[in-house]
C-alpha cells in the first residue's frame, strides 16, 4: 500500500478547484481563457468534464472514495481467485490430495503450497 501511495501522483487542483472551473465554464468563459488562467491544458478541462460534469465537491470525493473501495476490492478478489486455483490444482480433479514426492508425511495439495508461498510449517 506505501509503494501505491508513493508513485500515485498528487493533482495541484482540489476537488473544489475543479467544480469551481467547470461551473466558470458553464457560466460561458471561453475554454482556452480558462486553460491559459489555471495553467491547465484543454484536454485536462475536457477531461474533467467528461468526467466531473454536474457534480459539487462532495459528490467527487465521494466517487473517488468508490473509485478507491473498488480498487481494494478487485485486488481482494484476484488474491483469493489465485489461491482457489492453487488448491483446484493441488488437489487435482478428484478432489483428493496428489501423494506427496519423497518420504510421503505431506500431501500433494501442502507441497505444492509451500514450494509456492515458502511456507516452511504446515
């Protein structure tokens, strides 16, 4: 999570600087006189209202929060399809632990799980 944090990039504009010129532009200032003022290219506005268009600020943290919990989320289920289809494979299509190779104390399923994830004690 520190790593993520560390190379996401921080936007110089609030999410009410944001509402602020998109309701300037609603109110008819031309679009390049509001790029050169903020110092924003015309496709970041285009951007924004694309994507921002009738919200206020609460309602953009908001969905940035979502856009967060969703990314959590997603990660959270790839982490947890990969270990079902670990333990699929480990156990093989009978669903019956493949016999362990050497001296035959661990299962199939186990073995394959410490070779994969370094867990020494199972």
């Amino acid at each position: 999570m520190m790593k993520e944090e560390i190379l996401k990039k921080k936007s110089k504009y609030s999410d009410a600087k944001i509402v602020a010129i998109l309701k300037q532009a609603e109110k008819g200032v031309p679009v390049s006189d509001l790029c050169r003022e903020h110092g924003m290219s015309s496709a970041s506005f285009y951007k924004w209202r694309s994507k921002y268009g009738g919200m206020d600020a609460s309602l953009m943290a908001r969905m940035k929060e979502l856009d967060e919990e969703n990314k959590r989320l997603k990660k959270m289920y790839a982490e947890k399809s990969m270990q079902n289809d670990l333990l699929k494979e480990a156990l093989g299509k009978s669903g019956e632990a493949i016999p362990a190779q050497g001296d035959g104390r661990i299962g199939g399923a186990v073995s394959i799980c410490q070779y994969r994830f370094g867990v020494s004690d199972v």
